[in-house]
C-alpha cells in the first residue's frame, strides 16, 4: 500500500468490490514482495500479467485488468497462467522482460525481484529485500563489510517502533563522540565512535527502504550529517596529535588538513559539476569509475587509514596517509572529469554503464 500510494495510487479495495468495478484495477497477491522498480510497470501497462516466483516455481503475483475483468483476473493470481482467458489480452512478462534493472535512485543496476513469501523461504526474502536496499555505488566498506551486521539490526528494529530518523540522530551523537576523542588524543575510543557512526548510517537508510518510510526531511538530516563532519573528524585528529606521543610540526599539520579539506571540498564539488554539467554522477560512468568509488578520499576509506595507524601506534601518519591519498584522488577525479567533457564533446550525451539492458537467460 505504502509502495503503490508513493506512486500516485491510493485507493484500497477488497475482494468484494471487484464484482463491481468500472475502472482499471492492480490485483497483487497478498504475500507477494514486489520490488520497487516495479511497481510503476504495474501502473503504466494495463493488461500486464507480473509473473513472481516461489520456490523456483513461477507464479502470478500481480495483474493490471480493466475493471470489468477484475474478478476473471483474481482467478488468474489463485489458479496461474494456465488459465488465462483470451478475452484478458493478458501480456505474461517475468521482471528482466520489464526493462525496470536501472534503478537510479540507488545506483545499480540489477534485475528485481517479484516473490512470494512462505515461512520455508522467509530469511532468504528478508535477505534480498534487504540487500536489494542497497546502493550500487559506495564504499568499499559499506558494500562489503557492513550487510551482514546491518541486515540482522535491521530485522530486529523493523518491526518496532524505531524510526530510521531516531537511528540518525543517535548517529549524530556519535559524530560528536568521536570528535571529542580524537581532540583528547583517545584514538581508539573515538574510533569505536565513529565507526559506530558509520555502521547506524548503513541502518538508517535500509530500515527507512525496507518499511518505506523514507522522507524528504529524513533524506535531507541523514545526508546532510554526512556531507559536514568528516572534515571536522581530521581536524580533531590533527588537534589531538598535538597532545600525543607523536605530535607533528605545525606546518606539516596546516598543510595536511588543507590537502584534506581543500580536496574534499573541491572532489565534492566535481561531483556537482558532472551531474550539472553531464548530465549523470561521474562514478557511475563506466565501470571503472565504479570501481575507484569504492575506495575514493572519502569518509570510510579514510576511516580505515586512521584505524590501521592508531593500531600500529602512529596516529600521525594516519593524518599523513589521508593528505595524500586526497590529493592522489583529486588528481584522479580531475583527470576522470576531463575525460568525461571531451567524450561528451564527442559523443553528444554520456550514458552511465548501467543504464544498459541486463543479459536475460
């Protein structure tokens, strides 16, 4: 209900209106999981037939009839594609027939799913409902190290009364947590923090998905926290070093942070460029870029630089280490930017990787 009311759909009927019924109607099973690219599909094709599976069985799990044909559309869901009556002009497609696999809200391409949910194949639902939450695009520890984790924290508040914004604003507190540590030189301690910071804000965003309770205001506090503080996260690094067992000239310190600022101010501001400019996010261009996302200058790459020196003991060439992979990926992202206009120049429009047909079997 939630999914198809997002889409311009809002009015509910039950099984006994269907007798009655002069206006197109979208039939869904009951226990259907559909994905979200789909349901728009459903709305634009009358006559549409979504073919879903269960136990790697195919079966019908929405049907999109004129009105008059509501009820002979219901024996469809309840006896299958086997009894279709001709008079339906019924068009039988599975989701990769649907041409719905780019999905650019979230990055990725992938074909989705349509399923229906029994106790046998629930944890297996409840795993690609989740990970099909996921963006395409992102770091290489949010797409490797933090489904497993997120998916079971994710399972456990879902059905409470936890908002994804409540789980954004406990986040927010760890922003300041881990700032106040590393401005008193308690490297580990703020790094607990901040990774805790990092993993609530993987949760946020797929509890938010999976309930489809996403909002514009939520979108805004969750993205606009992440956009300000890793900044100030180097910054208290760099003022606690000065208190440690290995502080750093002030020239080296002064330098660093603006390599760190500075770079990711203006690697920010390329990604600004390319989808003003362009036309589409410059990672998801070709898949190299893709690829290079994973590990770009950004917060959790960065992260993973500061936790390996405070581990061997040396905090400082943690600063040091993120000063120059920043400027190694400005000079990366600058030289993808200029390769970007002069293929536009050639080509007239650049299109993402992605937004391609998937290979059908």
């Amino acid at each position: 209900m939630r999914m198809f009311s997002r889409h311009g759909v809002h009015q509910i009927i039950g099984e006994d209106d269907l007798a009655t019924l002069t206006q197109p109607v979208i039939l869904v099973r009951a226990d259907a999981v559909i994905d979200v690219p789909l349901i728009p599909c459903l709305i634009e094709q009358t006559g549409l037939v979504l073919l879903g599976s269960e136990a790697n069985v195919e079966k019908p799990v929405a049907v999109h009839v004129d009105g008059e044909h509501a009820k002979a559309a219901a024996s469809v869901l309840i006896d299958g594609v086997e009894r279709i009556p001709v008079y339906l002009r019924a068009k039988v497609k599975r989701p990769q027939d649907l041409e719905a696999s780019y999905w650019k809200a979230l990055r990725k391409r992938e074909v989705p799913y349509a399923l229906i949910v029994s106790q046998e194949n629930l944890r297996e639902v409840e795993w690609r409902t989740f990970m099909g939450t996921y963006k395409g695009v992102t770091d290489i520890v949010t797409k490797h190290l933090w489904p497993l984790p997120a998916f079971y924290v994710t399972r456990a508040i879902a059905p409470t009364s936890i908002t994804p914004n409540q789980v954004t604003a406990l986040s927010a507190v760890f922003v300041f947590a881990a700032m106040f540590c590393f401005m008193e030189a308690m490297w580990l301690w703020g790094l607990v923090s901040a990774w805790l910071m990092t993993f609530l804000d993987t949760v946020d965003g797929k509890l938010a998905r999976v309930t489809i309770t996403s909002s514009k205001w939520g979108d805004i506090f969750d993205h606009g926290i992440d956009l300000i503080h890793p900044p100030f996260w180097y910054m208290a690094w760099a003022f606690g070093l000065a208190a440690s067992a290995h502080p750093l000239a002030p020239d080296v310190v002064t330098w660093s942070l603006i390599a760190i600022v500075a770079g990711y101010v203006v690697q920010r501001l390329m990604e600004g460029i390319s989808i003003k400019a362009l036309g589409l996010e410059i990672h998801i261009w070709r898949r190299i870029d893709t690829l290079f996302r994973q590990i770009t200058a950004r917060r959790n790459p960065n992260m993973v630089l500061m936790t390996l020196s405070a581990l061997i003991g040396r905090p400082d060439w943690g600063l040091l280490a993120i000063a120059a992979w920043t400027v190694i990926c400005l000079v990366l992202h600058g030289l993808q930017l200029l390769q970007a206009f002069a293929a536009k120049r050639r080509l007239g429009e650049l299109h993402s990787w992605m937004n391609k047909p998937v290979e059908k079997t």
